[in-house]
C-alpha cells in the first residue's frame, strides 16, 4: 500500500475504527454530552475517519521516488514552491496547514518535481511537529537524490496557536532547514532561495 491511495481507511487492518469511534463517545460523555442526539450520533464515526485520513502517513509505505540521471549539470537549483499541507499538531492533535517550498541542487540524479510534492505530504500526514517534518523531508531527498545541497521552507498556520493559549489568529510559524551548498554563509543559492520564494536577504 502507497501513500496518495485512499479507500480502506482501516489501511487492511492496522488501524481499529471500531475502538476509535468508541474512544470519541467517550469524550463526548465526558463533557456531559449525549452522543445519541441528533447533531453528535454520526460524530465518533465523522471523527474517526478524518483522522484516519490525516494520519494515512503512519501506516503506507514512502512515497516511490523517481529519478533521472542529471546529463545537464547547470549548478543551478531546482525549486517547487508553494506545496500546500494539512498536517497535525501532535502536542494537542489541533489541524495545522501552510506551505512548503522545496529546493535542492543536484548531483547525480534530478528528482520528479511530483515527486518533492508527495515527500512532503507523506510526513505532514501523521501527528507532527513542523521542525521534525522539515528535517524528515530534507533527510529524504538527501537519500534518494544525494543532492549538493537541499533548503526546505515551511510556513505553518496551527490551530492550536489560534484558538488556545496565547490564541493568536493569523500568526505563521516559519521552520527552515538549509543543508550543503545552501548551508555556506553568504551562499548565492541561500540567497537564490529566499529571493525565489519572496524572502529576501532579511531572512538569511
């Protein structure tokens, strides 16, 4: 079973849906709720499958990577913006969503730009922290294209920021990680990078 499929959201058999819808009528008790009224009884099944949706990740294998080996070598980066994700905060299982934009050099192989896609939504579909899946996407290009360098950008908009705590809607939380030839300081490709994606030198 790949990532990307949908259908059997019990993944042949690895997630209990049963216990699940169980579990979420529980919590509905326990804040004095009826779960059989009209508005929450098809709610424990609603629930179960959304997550099991947003955490289809956990259970399929990695996204199969397509490469081709790099006749041209122009020392030039290779970027996909703009690579929209839904993910879940794994501190308060709050939806989190934003963008990701992909960059890398190539060495031997060039990458399947659809491919860069599907790598980040592999690790947003699970219970996540933004920094781990930044550092998990560039550890998987570095495998599978063995790049000269790879740079991620995530902006990242989490529930659990805008309606708890400090609750402050609209706020962005940015995690970058920069590897190899975008590692060096006053790196053109750093900078290439962020001027591609709109940011700038202030964000160097």
């Amino acid at each position: 079973m790949h990532f990307g499929g949908k259908g059997d959201l019990s993944y042949e058999g690895k997630v209990d849906l049963e216990r699940g819808k169980k579990a979420v009528r529980e919590l509905l008790l326990s804040f004095g709720l009826d779960p059989d009224s009209p508005d929450l009884k098809e709610t424990p099944r609603r629930v179960v499958e959304q997550y099991a949706e947003l955490f289809g990740g956990l259970y399929m294998e990695p996204p199969k990577t397509t490469h081709f080996e790099n006749d041209i070598d122009h020392g030039e980066l290779v970027l996909l913006k703009d690579i929209f994700y839904t993910s879940v905060c794994s501190h308060h299982l709050a939806v989190f969503t934003g963008k990701a934009h992909v960059a890398y050099v190539p060495g031997k192989r060039l990458s399947g730009l659809s491919k860069l896609a599907r790598i980040v939504d592999y690790y947003a579909a699970r219970p996540q922290l933004q920094e781990r899946m930044a550092v998990q996407v560039a550890d998987f290009i570095e495998r599978a294209f063995e790049p000269k360098g790879v740079a991620i950008y995530l902006a990242g908009s989490h529930g659990c920021v805008a309606t708890r705590g400090a609750a402050k809607s609209g706020s962005i939380m940015v995690t970058t990680v920069l590897r190899g030839v975008f590692s060096v300081d006053n790196s053109r490709f750093r900078s290439d990078f962020l001027a591609a994606i709109g940011k700038g030198k202030e964000h160097e």
